[in-house]
C-alpha cells in the first residue's frame, strides 16, 4: 500500500495539495505521548498546544517548510472558507524538528464547529534559507498557491487528523 493512499482516501490529496510522492519521513506528536496517523481522531483539547513536528530527511543544509491549514472551514459539507491556516514554520533543517525552525505564522489551536474537520500538516523543501514569504492572511489560505508563490513544489510529506467539537464528540 502506498503511504500517501490515506491521504487520497481522506481527500487530503485533491482538496489541499496535489498527488506526491513522500521522500521523507515526518513525526507529529502531541503533548509528548500522542502520535498523529492518518485519519485518526483526537479531541481539541488534546491539540491545544502546538505539537513537536520531526522531520526525517535530507540533512542539515536541506531546509523545509511545515504548513497546517484547516480545508473543512466553517463545516465540511460546505467548506467555502478553506483553507483556514494554523501554522507556518519555514526553514527547518532536515533531521531535526520545527523548533529549530523560524514561526512564521504562530500555531493556532483547531476549533471545529461544525463536523468533523481535517487538520493538515504537509511538508515542503525549500531552495533555500529564507526563501519563504508569509500569506497576507490565515483566512482563505490555499496550500497550493502558496507552494507556487514560494517555488516549492510539491511537499515532499503530509500527515492528518481530525477533529471535531468536543461536546458534539462525547454525545455518540
């Protein structure tokens, strides 16, 4: 099975970025303990704070960019606000995790209101250190014009998961 299959089954490809081949590898762990796969489901206080992102790849000269966007925005069956942005971090030296990478928009905690939403990380390699320019604006983000602007290409890894509103969660 390929590894970006969960992401054409979550229409993550599509929706948000276009078909890739992953090259390197990336880690999303929440509160030290809480892993992110594909697809999977956590509660919104359990990503209140921003995760540690590792990025398995290239070396240290190879720099990248993390994006993670909400598509589903206000309500996954009509979405006409994607993609709301929750974070950048440029520069990031391969091998290492985005702590030792510049913030370039600061991490904002999912708030799903309506549905269940999907939360996006995708990775990108950069040309170069500081080649990246920040979005005008979190609303009405889009991955793709974003990596275009930016001579990024396709991301080289993405992962996600879902969310939605904790009290709607606990009624099933």
């Amino acid at each position: 099975m390929a590894r970006s299959e969960p992401l054409t089954v979550g229409r993550v490809i599509g929706d948000v970025l276009d078909p890739f081949i992953p090259s390197v590898k990336i880690t999303v762990t929440y509160n030290n303990n809480k892993q992110i796969y594909n697809g999977h489901e956590l509660f919104p206080s359990q990503v209140s704070s921003k995760p540690r992102v590792e990025i398995n790849g290239g070396d240290l000269r190879t720099f990248y960019t993390l994006v993670m966007t909400d598509p589903d925005v206000p309500g996954p069956s009509d979405p006409y606000l994607k993609e709301h942005l929750h974070w950048i971090v440029t520069d990031i030296p391969g091998t290492t995790d985005a702590t030792f990478g510049k913030e370039m928009v600061n991490y904002e905690m999912p708030r799903p209101n309506i549905g269940i939403h999907r939360f996006v990380f995708a990775v990108f390699k950069q040309k170069g250190r500081q080649s990246v320019q920040p979005p005008m604006s979190r609303d009405h983000f889009d991955t793709r014009t974003f990596a275009v602007q930016n001579g990024l290409g396709l991301p080289v890894a993405a992962v996600f998961f879902n969310a939605q509103r904790e009290t709607a969660a606990r009624r099933r």
